[in-house]
C-alpha cells in the first residue's frame, strides 16, 4: 500500500511540476495563475491511475509512467487546457 500512495505522491508531484513549468513558458499577465499546478496535479493522479490499471491488466513498463504524466498534462494545458485570458492594465478582467 506504502509503494501505491508513493508512487501516486511522485506522479502528482511530477504533474504539478509539469505544469509549473507550463505556466512558465505562457506570456506574463494571465489570470489564474495556479491553475497551471492544480491542472499539473490532477493531471499527475489520473496517469497514475492510467499506468496502475495498465500494469494490472498488461503489465505496463515502468518507462510509461513518467510519458503518461507528460501526456495528461499537455493535452489538459495544451488544446484541453484553460484558454487564455489577459489582464488590463489596471489589473481587472476583460469584459
């Protein structure tokens, strides 16, 4: 059980920190900025889920795990991902 909540800690964790990474690489000035981490996160646990399932029922290497958080977590921020929205100048939302 110990390895299970461990391995799902390192994915959420790698997730968050994909994401990070996302929101790094966007131009400055966009709302909701942790989004990109909690999307990261979320998206971190559901490969896991993915990669135990798989392992379970084909026996999944353990390389496709790291590639399945990568996946999730691109195509969440990427084309699924929160769209862009810019700040004005005086800090409130676009109408």
């Amino acid at each position: 059980m110990q390895e299970i909540l461990l391995q799902l800690a390192m994915a959420g964790a790698f997730g968050a920190f994909v994401g990070l990474l996302f929101r790094v690489t966007r131009p400055p000035g966009q709302a909701r900025a942790f989004t990109f981490s909690l999307v990261g996160l979320a998206a971190g646990v559901t490969a896991y889920l993915i990669y135990h399932v798989l392992t379970r029922t084909t026996g999944a290497p353990a390389w496709l795990l790291p590639l399945l958080v990568l996946l999730q977590v691109w195509l969440w921020l990427g084309p699924l991902g929160p769209k862009s929205r810019r700040l004005e100048n005086n800090g409130d939302e676009p109408h």
